[in-house]
C-alpha cells in the first residue's frame, strides 16, 4: 500500500468518509462530498496521497511496529478528516494494482476495479498508461537487489509499476 509520487500537476485536501484507503488506491466523490475508495461505478477523481486505516500506515517498506501516527492509530488523516488526491496528471510508482497489470506490457491503458486498484484487462475510460513495467522499486537503503540498493517492501509481492496518469 504504497505510492511514490515522481511528479503530480495537482493535489488537493478533501474532506474524508469513514471507509478504509490505501495510498495509491483510485478514489472518487461521492454523494455526500466524501472521498471513498473508487468501486467501479462513478467517476475516478484521482489517487489517494494519504491512508485511512486503524491497523497500518503506508509508508512504502516500513514494517508495521515502526510506523508514525501510532497516537492516531495509523490513521493519515485523523488530525484535519481531510485526505490528499492526486488528480489532474503526472508520474507515480504505485503497489495498488490488480494481479493482471504483474504481466502487462508498458504502453498499455490501466483502469478502474472495483477495488479501488488499478487494471489491465476491462475496457472503458483509461485511468492511467503503463510506463514501467512491474518490478522491484529501489528504497535508497544500500545493499543488493536493486541497482545497489535494497527493495522496497509493499503490496503485491513488493512489486511496483509506473504509471502517467490521465485523470
């Protein structure tokens, strides 16, 4: 549960409804002027830049005994019920992806599931394109997995993809 934010046109502070987000997950609108997880119906306003969680942070690679917000029981938006979305474009690396986008090729259109994660294999409105296919994301801590330096942990087997966004 992860996001990497390399280069974003807008994030906002919105205010936030009670069900559980990853960051990196898709999010929308709904009626009440919430942000809640994208369930495949409505429109995707963007990605999540912030966690709603009582049991996680999700800071890419951090083990759960050494998250913060422990005092807000990992919840990211706890002090201001606002959440940050990333909309409007740019470049991410991101580990909320669906099991189908692990043998996608880079170039190819992502959407929208019902998870609130993105995917490959629908049709419709294109959330995002592949940049870079998945694969290990460096975490800057020195050792020998990638290009020198350690893996970052996260979702899906600690793979990451890259992502431009269109939304």
């Amino acid at each position: 549960m992860a996001l990497i934010p390399k280069f974003f046109v807008v994030s906002t502070e919105l205010p936030v409804g009670a069900t559980a987000i990853d960051m990196g997950m898709l999010v929308k609108v709904d009626t009440s002027g919430d942000i809640v997880p994208y369930n495949g119906s409505g429109t995707v306003l963007g990605l999540a830049g912030d966690t709603l969680s009582t049991s996680a942070s999700a800071m890419p690679g951090i083990y759960s005994g050494w998250q913060n917000r422990v005092t807000d029981s990992f919840n990211e938006t706890a002090a201001s019920a606002k959440m940050t979305v990333y909309y409007g474009g740019g470049e991410f690396a991101t580990d909320q992806f669906e099991s189908d986008v692990l043998t996608a090729d880079t170039g190819v259109s992502l959407y929208g599931s019902s998870n609130g994660l993105l995917q490959a294999s629908v049709s419709g409105s294109a959330i995002a394109i592949l940049t870079k296919a998945a694969g290990p994301y460096p975490s800057g801590v020195p050792g020998v997995d990638v290009n020198g330096d350690m893996a970052l942990k996260g979702a899906n087997t600690n793979q990451y993809i890259e992502i431009k966004l269109l939304v």
